[in-house]
C-alpha cells in the first residue's frame, strides 16, 4: 500500500492496544487493515497463535505460523507480560496515547486486568476499552469453558447446517460447522463494529468508552431466519445441502459438471428462467420439452412435479459443460449462477487482482513474500482497506513503541532485567 492510500485511510492515526489471546486477532486485523496502528502486547513466549499451524518450517516455529501471520498482519509486537505487576506502569503510559484497548479471553482472566483498564479511563477518559470474551463479564454462564466449535453448536448455527435427510425426512448425518473460527470473526466483527461507533461517538462527546461483547451473543444474532421462524411461526428450520436451511425442503442447487466440478444454481422457478435454461440447452444442442404444451400443462396442474422436472433438465445442462463454462453461460444470460471454487483458486481471479484484494508482502519471518487477503473496498484509485506490513516478529517493535512512550534506554533495560518485556 502506497503512502498516500495509508494516509486516507479511515482509521490513520487511531491507535490500537491488543491483549489477550485469539480469539480477539481478527478484530485487531480488521482495525489494521483500516489504517489504525495495532499495538499487539504478547509476553514473552509470544500470543498463543504462534504456536497454530500450519507452519512453514517441517517443526513447529512460533516465528513460522502461518495462521499468526494471517490473523496478525499490519501489527507491532511488543513482548510485554501485561500480568506482571510493573506492567502496570507500563500499560499506563501506553494508554496516554491510545485511543482504544482490546483484551480478549476467558472472562476471569479478562476480569483481572478490567480494574487496571477502568482506572486509565479515569485519567484518560476518552480511552475505548473492548473486551471480547465467551459469554461476556456477567452472567450465569460467563465461566463456561468455550471454543470455536462449541460456541458455533450452543449458538444455534451448526443445527442449520449440513445436508439433506433421507427420503423420508429423517436426518442420517449430524451437523456440521462452518470453516474455523466463525464463531470469532463474528465477536470481531461485531466489536468492531462498536469500537468504530465508539470512535464517533467520542469525536462529538470528548468519552470514550467500556465494551462488553459476547461471542456467544454475537454468534446467536447469526441463526439467518431460525429464530424468527420458530418464535412467530413455531416452526423448525432443516437443514438442507449447499443452500438455505428452511422450514421446508427446497430443491438442490449443487450441480455436477463435466469436469467433475460444482455450481451453485440458485433458482426462483420462475416462467422466465424456465424459458432461459431452454434457450441454453438449444445453443449446445441438447434435447428438452421445455417450451412444449405437455410441460406447460404439467406446471398447471403439478408445480412440484414441474419443478422437479425442470430440475432435472438444468442437471441435464449442467453437465454437458465444465464448471467455468456453465458459470459464464448462466451469468450472460442473468442467472444468478456460480461454480464452486477451492480457496486457492481466488488468487488468480481477474476480478480480485484488477481490483487488488490480495496483496503480496514480504514476511522476513518466513523468508519469502505471501498474498494475503486485505481489501474489499477502494475510492477507484487506491483500496481503502490494506496493510503497510506483513506479521511481526515476537517483540520486534518492543523498544519502538515504548521509547515513543518515553521510556529511555536504561528504563528499557531495567524493564527487560525485571522481566516485564
């Protein structure tokens, strides 16, 4: 990212502190790829994440992980043991040029450093103080031990997703989970959320604020039309393969191609798609009743069975062509189509490199350049989400950050000889 693009971006000059563990990385991330400057306080032996594959070395290396280099990018590592009692100090100072704290973790934990947090807002009231634990700081579960998956279960999202039952309704495999850490982003993005209106709201008040957000809360707001279904409808939504969990079962939109592949084909059964997919099968020469009185008549008198019927024809179309060729075909004529790709795939997608949404940045850590992810916005000219710098090493901007704290050098060193950096 140029100079000029880290300039405009939205949150250039806002400084954030992060502490904690995992599960709140992904909202420092975000707040990085916004131009803040993330501060990330490890200890030590460095933030958990380090020690999560994949690695790059064959042996498992804290300065190696690629899952810290995805979920850390754009941040300063200071090596600082926030539980040592002559970090308070520390922290202290920090916070006189901080605008927001992050603390992530298990609410006891949390709780423990929340005293010292509440007492920089005395001194410093405008400082943003965001804690993202499982069930948040209150509460008759706040103790409950969590991850990831489990909070995806207790959520409700895992009960509407998986595949189809059998034919006779009955389901013969459990549910599933979205991919890793959903149950994260979701906090993240909702901490974000109210650390950005936190943002604004002190530039018309001079406050800031205490934020108390709950995964398992913010995970449950994300049950898509389950909750509303049940409590006004009292009906219980299905689970159903590759599309919408529903009250009732919908017909498949996973189709197989030519070679091998999937598409999406997301359908409204309308008269006019019916009339497209005929079109479609005409241009590639395969035969079809679609446009003959016998289906017309059929769709009067049997819906569901018409329905089927066309199914079967869009499977037929399907797969008479390759992934690529049915997604291109169907866009052209207005469907709301797609082939389903592997992750790696999007890289070299013309639509995301002509608009920049991976970056490639070198990592000296892993001792090569890496494509990350870091844009889903521009203003035309530059993105407005993106990073100055890849991951950091464990303590790499100790003394950075906390000579502009106004430590000096033998503060440093007696700092680093108590053990607190």
């Amino acid at each position: 990212m140029n100079t000029e693009a880290a300039l405009s971006s939205a949150l250039a000059g806002t400084v954030i502190v992060e502490s904690g563990d995992e599960r709140g990385e992904f909202a420092g991330v975000l707040l990085a790829s916004f131009g803040a400057e993330v501060i990330k306080l490890e200890g030590q032996s460095g933030a958990n994440s380090r020690r999560f594959g994949p690695f790059m070395s064959p042996q498992p290396d804290p300065e190696q992980s690629l899952f810290f280099s995805r979920y850390n990018l754009g941040k300063k590592s200071v090596s600082l043991d926030v539980s040592h009692p002559a970090a308070r100090g520390v922290l202290e100072r920090l916070a006189a040029t901080a605008d927001v704290i992050i603390d992530a973790g298990e609410a006891a934990n949390v709780e423990q450093r929340l005293a010292l947090y509440r007492a920089l807002q005395a001194t410093h009231p405008r400082l943003i103080v965001c804690t993202i634990t499982p069930f948040g700081l209150s509460g008759p579960y706040r103790d409950l031990k969590m991850t990831d998956l489990t909070h995806l279960a207790m959520g409700g999202v895992m009960a509407s997703c998986g595949y189809d039952p059998r034919p006779d309704g009955v389901y013969d495999t459990p549910p599933i989970a979205p991919e890793m850490l959903q149950a994260y982003h979701i906090a993240c993005e909702h901490a974000v959320i109210a650390i950005t209106a936190a943002l604004n709201f002190r530039e018309l008040t001079g406050e800031g604020d205490c934020i108390d957000v709950s995964i398992h809360e913010a995970v449950s707001t994300c049950t898509e039309v389950a909750i509303p279904s049940y409590i006004y409808n009292e009906l219980v939504v299905q689970r159903q393969t590759g599309r919408h969990a529903g009250v009732g079962r919908s017909l498949p939109w996973l189709r197989r191609t030519k070679d091998g592949r999937y598409v999406k084909a997301f359908m409204f059964w309308s008269g006019r798609e019916v009339r497209v997919i005929g079109e479609m099968l005409d241009e590639i020469g395969v035969a079809h009743d679609l446009k003959s009185d016998a289906y017309r008549a059929l769709a009067k008198e049997s819906p569901a069975e018409a329905q089927r019927h066309f199914s079967a024809a869009i499977d037929t179309f399907v797969a008479s062509l390759t992934a690529e060729e049915v997604f291109h075909r169907a866009q052209a004529k207005g469907l709301l189509w797609a082939s389903v790709r592997y992750p790696e795939e999007n890289i070299a997608d013309p639509h995301f490199q002509a608009r920049g949404t991976f970056q490639t940045m070198p990592q000296p850590a892993l001792g090569r350049e890496l494509a990350y992810p870091v844009s889903v916005a521009t203003d035309g000219k530059n993105n407005v989400t993106a990073f100055r710098r890849g991951a950091p090493r464990l303590g790499e901007h100790t003394t950075e950050v906390l000579s502009q704290a106004g430590y000096s050098e033998a503060e440093l060193k007696t700092l680093a000889a108590q053990g607190v950096v």
